[in-house]
C-alpha cells in the first residue's frame, strides 16, 4: 500500500522547470495539472513551499464539533492534492538526474521495494521519506524507556510520551505472560520487558512494523523476552496482561500512514474489545490505552466506548488519566484546539466479569 505513492505518467501532465512562477504552479495544481519538474531540485522546494502560502484555509462554518473535524479533513485533503501535482522524477535504481539533487538512495530503500522502471513521485510525498529517514536514523528518546526508538517510514513513531508514562507506572498484575497487540515500533513491548514481565508475545499484521519492532527489541537486547508474530490482533493462548494502544480516531483514513492514527467504524478497537475474554487468564488484566479525542469531536462516545466493554463480558477496574503534553495540545491556532485543550489520555485496567 505504500506504494501508492509512486506514480507513473499522469495524462495531464507538463515539464516545469525553474521558470515556473508559484502563482502559475498553484494555478495549474488548482486545475488538475501535474508539473514534471525538469530543473534544480533545491528550487523545487522553493516552490513547493510558494505554493503552500497560496493554500488558503476557508472560515469555518461548522456548528458542531464532528462538523468542524469533517471540515478539517477536507481542508487537509485539498491540501494534499494541490501540493502533490509537483512530481520528481526517479531513476529505477532509485538516484534523481536533477541539479543538486540529494543522494536518497539509502532513503528510498528503506521505505520502498525494488523497481524495474523509473517512475514519478510528489515532491510531498518525497519530503516525507526524507523526514521518516531522519527519524530512522536519529531515533526518538522515550523519557519513560531512557532509550531511543527507531521508528521506520509507515510505522507510527512515539513521539507521544503521556501514553508511554502511563504503561511505565500502572501497577502491574503477575508477571507472567503478556501480549502487546499491534505493536507498531516495539516500544510497549520493550517498556513491559524493562518493568520485568517475563515473556511478551508482541503481534502485528503489517510487515514493516514487524521488521521496525525487531529492530528496536534486538538493539536494546530484549529479544529473549519477547517474541513477535505476525498476528492481526491476539496470538494463541492466554496472558496475565494484554495491553493495546488501537487508533484514536474512529474515521476512514486517506493514506496509509494514518492508519496508525485512524481506525474506521471504531473496528480494530472493537475487535480487540471482543476478544479480550478468550485470551485472558481469570484474574488477568487487560490494557487499553486510547485518548478521548474522538470524544470531544462529537465522532464516539463515552457510553459507546463503556458499552462495548460491558458487552465484551469486561468490567473495568480501574482507569488512569493524564493530560497531553505535545505542542498541538497548546497550540490556540491549531484547528482542533477546542477538542486537544480538553483531551485526556486513558489507560483502562478491564477484567473479566
């Protein structure tokens, strides 16, 4: 699916070169235009940005928060596709034939697989390879770990360290076997494996947080306390302690990316609800770490979320809150400031009834 970010030949399509103004780039964009740029690629980038002042964001006109989200998303979409009409052309062994043009070689392969034709990407999209090599390289500190973790380009990095802190305090129950469900980076693994949980059985279903998670275990050599399968929520068998941090939002994604950040209809937080009591052990506890986001944009409830675990044949036991720390969290202009002022992150302690 990350694929999707290369693109062969549009129909509508011209060369541009470092001629172009940037009100004519955002005018063609506007029109459905692809621009193959053909000149220096530090200019590029100039222009990308030229074209972005250009984005105006309509006043809103929402009078419900779920609209206001709504409206949100659709002013990033438009954003997304005026933006991703400037193309780069790529050799297939993945080197760029433009004036002063980075060496990217090593970033294209860590996020995409080998191809036989040379082919087009949105200088958008390129940046954001660029910025996820970076991550992959520099790592992010996790105060609550006192270690860096590696996220890969398409694993959702953990930047967020509230939920961490919270999975770094919470009592724990026995420490015998526990399951860390999607487990994306590997960082909630390893915090269970630090607190000295003896075996945890990490899953996943998407390959590159699987290759991501192994990585980070195996460096900070944890890998004889956890295992990692390619599971789509639970593996086999029973643990003391299963804990999950699913997507926040209960919306459909636009790329793959925000599936890290996006779960439609609330379905893997439901599914992960349903199987809880089948995976187990009696007097377990299970984990679930979720913000109230959705909440406070009007797109789930609270008696939605108790009733799904009523329904689960789960209680909850107990529930520590902490409030955001990020920069969104205090940012006035940030769109969704009305809902991130008041978020709070959650780590539900369930049971079995």
């Amino acid at each position: 699916m990350i694929e999707s970010i290369i693109k062969s030949l549009p129909e509508k399509a011209i060369d541009a070169s470092d001629e172009l103004r940037a009100a004519d780039a955002y005018k063609l964009a506007n029109e459905g235009t692809f621009m193959i740029w053909r000149g220096d690629f530090q200019n590029a980038k100039h222009l990308l940005q030229a074209m972005k002042r250009r984005i105006q964001t309509p006043a809103s006109k929402a009078s419900t928060p779920k609209q206001s989200f709504r409206l949100h998303r659709k002013a990033q979409a438009h954003r997304a596709k005026i933006l991703g009409q400037l193309l780069i052309p790529v050799n297939a062994d993945f080197s760029i034939s433009l004036k002063r043009a980075p060496d990217l070689v090593q970033t294209f392969s860590e996020a995409l697989t080998p191809q036989e034709n040379d082919f087009y990407m949105s200088l958008r999209d390129l940046l954001g390879l660029i910025g996820a090599h970076e991550w992959r390289k520099n790592g992010v500190f996790i105060e609550a770990l006192g270690e860096k973790i590696h996220p890969h380009y398409g694993v959702f990095s953990p930047g967020r360290g509230e939920y961490l802190k919270l999975i770094a305090e919470a009592p724990l129950p026995k420490l015998g076997l526990a399951f860390d469900v999607g487990t994306g980076s590997g960082v909630i693994a390893v915090l269970l494996a630090k607190r000295g949980v003896k075996k945890i059985i990490a899953t996943d279903f998407d390959d590159r947080a699987l290759v991501c998670a192994k990585e980070n275990i195996d460096r900070l050599k944890f890998s004889q306390q956890i295992e990692i399968q390619k599971r789509n929520l639970f593996p086999d068998g029973k643990a003391s302690l299963i804990v999950c941090n699913p997507p926040w939002i209960p919306e459909e994604p636009t790329s793959t990316i925000e599936y890290a950040l996006y779960d439609p209809g609330s379905q893997m937080l439901k599914s992960f609800l349903a199987g809880l009591k089948d995976h187990l052990i009696d007097q377990g506890e299970a984990w679930l770490i979720i913000s109230d986001i959705a909440e406070h944009l009007g797109l789930r409830s609270r008696a939605e979320l108790t009733s799904w675990i009523n329904e689960a044949g789960l209680k909850i036991v107990g529930r520590i809150d902490t409030k955001p720390t990020h920069k969104k969290s205090k940012d006035a202009a940030d769109p969704l400031s009305f809902a991130r002022q008041k978020e709070i992150t959650s780590l539900w302690q369930l049971q079995k009834k």
